[in-house]
C-alpha cells in the first residue's frame, strides 16, 4: 500500500481551507483520469463538467480514459501522481470494492487520495434486450433451465454491476448464471444488443436512452423507490430481492496531499458546474441524483463503502474472473 496522508487528515484539510488558504489556478492542463473506457456515463458527465471547468480555470481540462484491472489502472496511476491538483481521478464504487476483491491492489481507498466532490449517486438497473424476458422471474426461469448457462454482463470487474449482480446471483441460486466483465458500460450494452449476453447490470444514467427508445427492456431498479425516468420499473424491494437497495456513486478525488486550496478550488467550481441548467437537466434525465456539496460528503461515502463491499465480497464469494 501507498503511504500518504489521505483521507484522515481531512479535517485538518478543511480547517486550513477556511483558514484562508491562498487562490489556487492551474498552471497547466488538468486531466480527469477515467478507469474505464469512454462512451459511458461515468465519462460523460466528466466531460460535461471538464467543458464548464476549461473557460473558469483557464486551463484545457481533458478527459483521458485509463481502463483496466476493473479501474485498478487508474487507481493507481493517480495515487502515484504528484499531488499538485493537475491529475484528478473520476471515481466511483470500484474504487473501494476492488481492494477485497483482489488479491492486491496498490493502493487505499482512505488513505491515498483527497476527495475532492461527490458528483452524483443513481441506481443500478437490470436490462435485457427488448425480445428478452417480460420480468425478472421469466429471466430467472430461463437462467435456471438454459443449458449452455446463460450469461450477464457488467461495465467490469469490480464494478458495482458485478457485485449487485453477485448479490442477485446468489439470492436468486442461479449458480451457472455466467459473468462476463467488460471495460466500460458501453462495450457491454453493444454486447447485450447484439445478443452476445443475456443480461446487464448497470447504473441506470449507462442505459437510460436504450430503455425509452426502445432496444433494452429494464426488469428492476435497486433504489428504495422507482425512477423518476422509469416509472413502471419495480424496485428490487417490490420484487422481493431485499439485498438489491443498492445505489452508486460517483465523484473526482486527488492524490493525497493536494493543496487545500486546490481541493477548495476544484470543489467550488465543480460545485457550480452540478447547479448549471445543463448539466441538472442532463443529470435529471439519466435518472441520476444530483449530489454536491463539500468533501467530506464523498469521505464518509467511501468510509461506509470500504465496510460495506468487504462484507458483500466475503458473502459472495466475488473474484475477478
């Protein structure tokens, strides 16, 4: 592991930001590390927050997608790099769940990184193809009596599709029902249309646009209450998969040690960039919710995942496959 102040020291971070640290601009480009491929909503948003961030900061803020090892690529690449507020990783869930879920990762989740912002929080949604099954009992009669095994995707690795659908797996006792990780949402939805595997799991804002305009059929959603974009999906709740109320997030973090008043900074502006009229209507129509607000709401985000997917990976029996 990474020895560096993270996490921990955030509330001296803070402290000294409302001391008055001084104003903090870039010097050079910024770039937004994505650990997965493009094409997602993972990086959309963080495009769309990039393009608000660039006239602010007079800086280019790209977007540069490091996919691989389930994001334990760009994990790492930004836990290593100088902590100087000009490398930022797009988080998400993986971040936390990967380090129980391998055997080593080289890096901490707490201890590696400053969290800059929560971004947003959505659910996970399970779809099939618009010919596929009509719900979520007639998918899981036809996983229990396929021979060959039927199969379900997720956006990777680690991702937190993989391990909804590790928890569905094993509370719906569908042994056989195979996984296959990709790098990114958008490799496993093309898959799906194309029939290669049965079924998805994923944040809802990756699969959104294929569901209204047709081509996918979504079965379930894990929020506590249904979608505001996809009213007449049932809960996992309402189905009877209690284990599924399960919702993501996503955020950028720094390497740990960045300056208060970058952290401040960058906050500030992303901040901003979440309450502009296009990104809430953008953010609003993938079914995403819209969360802002200072670091320390994505730090005790990830306290509470750390605890939690340890728990689900021990349960499961998740690996890497």
């Amino acid at each position: 592991m990474i020895a560096r102040r993270g996490l921990l020291a955030l509330p001296a971070l803070l402290a000294a930001a409302a001391a008055g640290a001084q104003p903090w601009a870039p010097s050079r480009p910024i770039r937004f590390v994505l650990p997965l491929a493009a094409g997602g909503s993972l990086d959309a948003l963080a495009r769309l927050i990039a393009a608000h961030l660039t006239p602010v900061l007079r800086q280019p803020v790209v977007v540069e997608p490091r996919p691989g090892a389930g994001g334990n690529l760009a994990f790492e690449y930004v836990a290593r790099a100088a902590a100087d507020g000009h490398t930022i990783l797009v988080g998400w869930d993986s971040l936390v769940i990967n380090p129980p879920l391998y055997r080593r990762v080289n890096y901490d989740p707490v201890t590696d990184f400053n969290p800059i912002i929560q971004t947003v929080a959505a659910p996970q949604v399970l779809v099939v193809r618009a010919d596929g099954a009509g719900d979520l009992s007639s998918l899981i009669a036809a996983a229990k009596a396929a021979r060959p095994a039927l199969s379900w995707a997720s956006p990777g690795n680690g991702s937190i599709g993989h391990m909804t659908g590790e928890l569905f797996r094993r509370d719906a006792e569908l042994p056989d029902f195979e996984h296959v990780p990709y790098r990114g949402a958008a490799p496993a939805a093309t898959d799906l249309l194309a029939g290669v595997v049965s079924a998805l799991w994923v944040s809802l804002p990756a699969v959104t646009e294929h569901v209204r305009e047709g081509r996918f059929r979504a079965l379930v959603v894990t929020g506590a209450r249904r979608s505001a974009v996809l009213p007449s999906v049932p809960t996992a709740i309402e189905v009877g998969q209690t284990a599924l109320e399960i919702v993501s997030w996503q955020g950028l973090l720094a390497p740990a040690g960045t300056p208060a008043a970058a952290v401040e900074t960058l906050n500030s502006e992303v901040n901003k960039a979440l309450n502009s009229d296009n990104i809430s209507r953008w953010i609003a129509a993938q079914g995403s919710e819209r969360i802002g607000g200072d670091p320390g709401v994505l730090a005790a985000q990830i306290r509470a995942d750390v605890r939690r997917w340890a728990e689900v990976v021990h349960r499961t029996g998740a690996r890497p496959d």
